[in-house]
C-alpha cells in the first residue's frame, strides 16, 4: 500500500468551500442531529488535509478513526474492528440481543454462524449512537475504497440510517476506484486548485526566478493537483522542471504520485 503524504495547511490552499461544508456537517452534532458526507478525489487532491481539518476541528467531539489497508481487503470485518476498537466494542452488552449477537459473532468475539450483513449494520448503527449519547462522536474513515468489502458494507448501512445520534461519518475514496457500497450518499468532489493559488503553492517549492509561462505550464499539467505541485518538482533544476510532468509514454499525473 501506499499512503498519501500529509500537505498540512498548505494542501488547504482555497479549500473554503471544503471547509465550509465540513464546518456545517460538525455543528449539526451539537443540535442533536447527524450527518454523513463522501469525500471524492484522485490521489494527492487533499482529501487528507480536509479530513485533519475535520478532526481539528470537531470540538468536542470523539473522534474514531480508520484507514482502508490494501492488504486487509480479503479479511472480512478487518476494518469496522480496527475502527470500533475495544473503547466502543466494551459496549456491546447494551445493545439489543440480535444486534449484540450479530455484530459480536462479525468480529469473532462469540462463536456462531456468519451473521446478516444488515444486522451487522444495525448494530454498527446501534453501537455508534451509544457511544455519542456521552459526547458527540466524528467517524473518519481514510481510503475507504480500500476498506474490505463487509466493512464497507455494514458502514455504509449504518451512515444511510443516521438521524439524530450526534454521530457524523466521513469517507474519503480515491478515484477511480468506484466503491459502491457508497454510492447515494452525499459527496464532495475534490479538484484541483485554482490556477492563482496552485502557482502560489508551487512558488513555495521552486527556484527562484523560474519563467511564468513554465510555473504555468507545470500548473497545467498537474491540473493543480496539490501533492503533485508540492512533491514533482521538488529538487530539480529549472532545466529539469521545463521538461515537463506530461511527455509522451510517462504515467499520468495521479499514478506518478502513487
């Protein structure tokens, strides 16, 4: 597997609708309500440094989180045990007894046959809300399109039936990849930079005195893609740099920064 790099606040360049949006889906926990949103985007656009924006940001809140493992995928249920953990899963008593049964039998912690996938999702449901009747709760899931497919599953129930449990579940899935067990809810898509803060971006990271119309060229062909302006030019030469990211027979830009 490979991860994608942190940009920190400089991968925040212009994100205010981004932020914004995130900002809105946080203040419903507080008034009791809950929310769900898909961050969409090719590797390198941001949806981590949104994602920390979230955390950061969701005062108050507990926050409970999992990044999809390209070589868990074959292992059913790897992800939702990463993500419930035993500080959620010490609850499991309290919910009620099929949703208890099913979603303990999931993860291995009682014997039984495979359980449903939807009373698994119930119990996910079920658990989340318990959890955030004690304090308002943010789930972040990172890479999610790599999540196992039951994990994906059951979390996707569950983020389908949310309410009012002062719960707020965030996807982050890197296209192409489809993922379609997330398919209807809602989604941002994240794209590139605007022309004006990508060259800024990339003037934090290139010579001095490199020619406008390469900054721009650069700009064009990373599509202002931010980890791509932060990390492809970084050690070369003016010279260098003005051979470009896009000759023929090179891989597209997302695939050079995988």
């Amino acid at each position: 597997m490979v991860g994608t790099v942190p940009l920190g606040r400089r991968g925040l360049c212009d994100r205010r609708r981004e932020c914004a949006a995130l900002d809105r889906l946080l203040a419903t926990v507080h008034e009791g309500r809950s929310g769900v949103l898909v961050l969409r985007g090719e590797a390198g656009i941001g949806k981590t440094a949104l994602l920390e924006h979230a955390v950061e940001t969701a005062s108050g809140c507990r926050i409970a989180r999992v990044t999809g493992v390209e070589s868990e995928m074959e292992l059913t249920y790897a992800g939702l045990h990463r993500l419930c953990g035993p500080e959620m899963l010490h609850r499991l008593d309290r919910l009620p007894g099929p949703q208890r049964d099913a979603l303990g039998s999931a993860l291995g912690l009682t014997a039984g046959a495979a359980p449903d996938r939807f009373l698994v999702g119930l119990a996910v449901l079920s658990l989340l809300a318990d959890v955030a009747e004690e304090q308002p709760l943010l789930c972040v899931v990172e890479d999610a399109q790599w999540l196992d497919q039951a994990s994906a599953l059951v979390l996707a129930i569950a983020a389908r039936r949310l309410q009012v449990e002062s719960v707020v579940m965030l996807f982050a899935i890197r296209e192409p990849c489809a993922a379609p067990q997330f398919e209807g809810l809602p989604e941002l898509r994240i794209v590139g930079l605007p022309d004006r803060d990508a060259r800024e971006l990339l003037a934090s990271v290139t010579p001095r005195g490199l020619d406008g119309r390469l900054r721009d060229r650069i700009v064009a062909e990373t599509h202002g893609n931010p980890l791509a302006l932060l990390e492809l030019p970084r050690g070369l030469e003016p010279a260098e740099l003005a051979a470009g990211f896009g000759l023929p027979g090179t891989l597209p830009v997302p695939h050079r920064i995988e």
